[in-house]
C-alpha cells in the first residue's frame, strides 16, 4: 500500500495502457441524496497519523431480514487518542431497504450499537438457522453478530469463541473448508500495530503515515465450525499460521476446480498468499510457486483489494486485485488452475489506475452483456498529499473498466454517467440489485465523508438471469457453490462468496448477464460438500431459488460439453 516510493526506480512503463474512449454501454447515477441514507464515516483521525486510520472501512450489503430486498451495512471507525472530541461516539449503521430506493436507519433497533473501531465485514449463516449473521474484523477485538431471525442481533462472540485477540484487522470470509454443512470462518489480520509503538513518517517535509513494513507482519486466524454455535481455533494445525504477512482483502475461492474452497489473501507491500485447499481443511501456501504472490519484476506491491470471477468466461475463476499508486490494478488471469498469468497489460485491466491508491473491487457485469466490467475504488490514504506530490490526489475519481468482450477492456468512466464524476478517497465498495431491477447497483464507503449509492441506470435490451442457492445438507446459504449457466450461444460459471472486495462483502446473489440470449438450457450447481443439481429450462429476466435436493435429474453429475465461446 506505501510501495509508491520504492517503485520509483523500477521504471514500469506506460505504452500500451490506454485505449480511445468509447460511449459507455454502462450509466451510473448518484441517487445517495434521495435513499435516506446519511451514514457519514469517520477513521478517529487527531492529527496523529496512526496507521490504523489509512485502512478504515468496508461495508456488506445482504438481505438481513428476508424481505427480498437487499440491504446496506456501512462499518465506522471510532475516536482515537488526541481526537477533538475524546467523548464523541461513532457506530456503524444498518440500513434496512423499504424499496423504491428508500432505506431506513435501523441500527438501534437491530441492536448493533457497540463502539468498537470497524475495519472490515463478511456475513453468512454460520449456524444455519436461515438468518444471515454478521462478523466484524476490528482494530481490537473482533465482534461475531447472531442474527436473532426478529430484526435484532445478539453479540455471541465470547459464547461462539471468534475473538479473545486484539489486533488490526482486514478482511475476513465465511467458507465450508473441509464440506461438513457448516461454515467455517477465516479473519485476516493487517500489522502488529498498538498506540505504544506508533510511528510517524516525514514526505517533503510533512508528517504522515508509516507504512506496513514499519510494523511486524502478523498471523490470520482460521476458526472450525463446531456444528453447536462455537468454534475452534485450528490456526496452527491447519497451517494457516505458519505464513506472516499483513492481510488486506480476503476471499475464498475453488481456483483449481477441485470442488472445494481455497484462500487469496491480498497483503500490503508483502507477497500475496494463496493457500491452497487439501479438502479436509489443511492449507500448503503457493502464492509464489503459482504466479500470484509477485507482480511481473518480481516485486511485492501494496495490495489492497481482491475480487474474483472468470471474467473470460473460460469456465474458471480469476483474480482481480487492486494496488497502491504508481501500481497498476492487477488481473490474475487463471491458466487450468495450474498457474496464474498477469494479463492486466494486454488486457488494459489497469487502464487507469497508475496514479491512484485503488480500494475496492468488483468484476461484474454492469450491462448483461454477458461479459465482466471492472469497477474500482479509488482514493489516497495521504489527507495532504495533494500539498507535496502533483501526480495524484487525495480524493480521486472511480474507474470503471468496460468489457469489450474480446479480451480487452476500455476505460469509460468518463463516459460512465454523473455517479463517476464525484471525486473521494474511496475505500470499501459493494455490488448487488438494491432495486431488483435485473442489474447490478454500488455503494461505496467513502473515508472521513458520506457514503455513495450508484443506480446503475444502464439501458439495454440484454437479459440476465439472478441465481440464489438454498443449502440443505450442505451449507445454507450455498457458499462455495459452483453455478453453471449453460446456453447454445455460451457457458457462464460463478461462485458464492462469503468476504471478498475491499474488507467488504456483496453478491450472494449471482448475477449471470446473458447478452442477447432469450434461453437458458440449464443452471447447473456443485454443492460444496454435497452433490450436483439441474434445473432444466428455467425462465430468463427472474432471480431463481434453487434448493438443494429438488432439482436433482438422473444427467445432473454428468459433464456437459462446453458450448463454443460467443463472438
């Protein structure tokens, strides 16, 4: 994240990053003054330049109450030591969507009040009782939320046995690892950091921030599912402790396509990590061996962000990770899942993005072209670098990177509609239909400012189809799960994910863009843990709940050729 100083020397060139401008097919509207939303962050700041406030905040957006309609968590930070305000109290705020693109504040009510210094979330339904729960990665202690299915959560953290560390957190997953039904749960941690051993840095002649190799690395933390409402630390025995590093985003992902979930934690100026999945919840680290720790001159780089789709669609999933200034946002283009390539030149993933401190990510389709844009988050974590450096800016403009669909993409943000105009310091960023219209809407978390909510105000004639997993034997919420969405044109696959973005979490609907499809043959899933489904001529333009176990067919475990790639 502070590797702009060192990449100074490494001469990384620029020829070949930018394409001419096209109209944008994709359209964002800022409607954040018309939602009722009026959530504004705060990182604690005193003037005292701890590291902890740089990395402040993600958000999730999930359906809490199982209204249908999705809803919005945007995580605070608190005061710190030398705030104006020693007394002021800041929370989080839980925003329960009424439709028509109106959100109540019902944080109180919901019970989610606590004070504590919010650094990232994933939501899931650990304890499959059918109520999506909530866990906060925090700077001190981390918070596990039950969901008591009446609009309230009851802090279980002590009882479920999550926390009992301080520490600076990151991003953090839910994920069946061993395929038992229940889910497991992995919390990143960033650097050991405490008020005792802060440090400051000189730029130019200001006071700043350090960076993360001022500060020794630290070891995540993976939690078993016990099946009873509790967990065990199996850190160590799983492996997962034997590598240091200062964890960023977070997401779990079946990269090789061995039916079971696997581990990318993006680190900060430190090599990226990928453990990689025995099936029984034992984890080898490969990051390096695979082509995914380093970028292309060997160099570890600020990383920040991570999200993960197969934006080629070539039937599997890649990496998108999002880095410091004087970096580029990185594409990890997934070979057979026996190594990663870096195609962010040839593809122009990092159009953009060279001056920008990048946050977060999505890979998603914003027009159901059938074909996966690139939204990022950008925005320094300097507040007055503007004073000392005139190659970039505190508060940046989001960049939004279309899909031509043929192995490139185009910057359009320009293009992009007035919800690209605004300029912030951006950090955790959320895709999902607020308004379930058929297309994929943002929010930004936007540090020491208001939150942003984008109406993807795209028009198009493309169809799409929205996929929701119900899990029986296996997990409930489907987290893991393998989707294929098969037509005579082209083949679509997707995962369910528990954690992913900037220390944030979105998207437990998939969103498949079908382009000018008007049928969908079939929507295959592969249970983590359980067997394959088929739900056979399903209708298009509809979201879809498929439930484990009743859409079985006697051909559901068979392969089925891959259709020829669309033109």
């Amino acid at each position: 994240m502070r590797g702009w100083w060192v990449l100074l020397s490494l001469g990384v060139s620029l020829s070949g990053l930018a394409e001419s401008a096209q109209p944008s097919a994709i359209q964002w509207k800022d409607i954040t003054l018309e939602t009722g939303i009026h959530f504004t962050h705060t990182d604690g700041n005193s003037g005292k330049h701890y590291i902890v406030e740089t990395v402040a905040s993600g958000l999730a957006t999930f359906d809490f109450d199982k209204d249908g309609k999705i809803d919005i968590l945007l995580l605070n930070g608190a005061p710190l030591p030398g705030t104006e305000k020693p007394g002021a109290v800041s929370r989080n705020a839980l925003y329960r969507n009424e439709g028509g693109w109106k959100f109540t504040d019902v944080t109180v009510s919901a019970g989610l009040t606590d004070s504590a210094y919010h650094l990232g979330v994933c939501t899931a339904d650990y304890n499959n009782d059918g109520h999506t729960d909530i866990y906060l990665s925090n700077y001190g202690r981390n918070i596990l939320y039950k969901n008591n299915g009446n609009g309230t959560f009851t802090d279980v953290t002590a009882l479920a046995g999550v926390g009992g560390w301080e520490h600076v957190g990151a991003g953090a997953c839910f994920f069946d690892m061993d395929g038992d039904g229940d889910l497991d749960l992995f919390a990143a941690s960033y650097v050991d950091f405490n008020l005792k051993n802060h440090k400051t840095s000189v730029m130019n002649g200001f006071t700043t921030y350090v960076g993360p190799l001022q500060y020794p690395p630290t070891a995540n933390h993976l939690f078993r599912n016990n099946g009873n409402g509790t967990f065990s630390d199996v850190t160590k025995e799983s492996g997962i402790a034997g590598f240091l590093s200062s964890g960023m985003g977070v997401v779990a992902a079946d990269f090789d396509n061995d039916g079971d979930s696997d581990l990318l934690v993006a680190n900060d100026l430190r090599a990226n990590a990928l453990w990689v999945n025995d099936g029984q919840g034992r984890f080898k680290e490969i990051g390096a061996l695979i082509g995914i720790a380093y970028d292309p001159f060997g160099n570890a780089q600020g990383n920040m962000g991570v999200d993960c789709a197969d934006w080629n669609n070539d039937g599997w999933l890649d990496f998108y990770v999002t880095t410091y200034q004087r970096q580029l946002s990185t594409l990890y283009q997934n070979q057979s899942g026996k190594y990663f390539d870096d195609v962010t030149r040839a593809t122009g993933a990092g159009l953009g993005s060279f001056p920008h401190v990048k946050w977060g990510a999505g890979i998603v389709d914003f027009n159901n072209d059938g074909h996966r844009d690139l939204f990022v988050a950008c925005g320094h974590l300097i507040d007055i670098v503007d004073q000392f450096d005139s190659t970039t800016s505190y508060r940046a403009k989001n960049i939004l990177l279309q899909n031509t669909g043929h192995g490139k993409f185009v910057d359009v943000s320009a293009q992009g509609g007035d919800g690209m105009q605004a300029r912030w310091s951006s950090r955790g960023s959320a895709f999902d239909d607020l308004d379930n219209d058929g297309d994929v809407d943002a929010v930004i978390l936007n540090s020491r400012a208001a939150a942003t909510v984008l109406r993807n105000d795209s028009k198009s004639q493309n169809s799409w189809t929205q996929v929701e997993l119900r899990g029986t034997g296996t997990n409930r919420d489907g987290i893991g799960a393998r989707v294929r969405v098969v037509t005579e044109a082209m083949t679509w696959i997707d995962e369910v994910h528990s954690g992913r973005s900037y220390q944030s979490d979105f998207g437990r609907r998939l969103h498949f863009g079908l382009g000018t499809v008007k049928k969908i043959d079939r929507i295959e899933v592969k249970w983590v843990g359980g067997g394959n489904e088929a739900l056979l001529n399903p209708p298009i333009n509809q979201r879809i709940l498929i439930t484990e176990g009743v859409h079985r067919v006697p051909s559901a475990g068979t392969p089925i050729k891959q259709p020829p790639t669309a033109p």
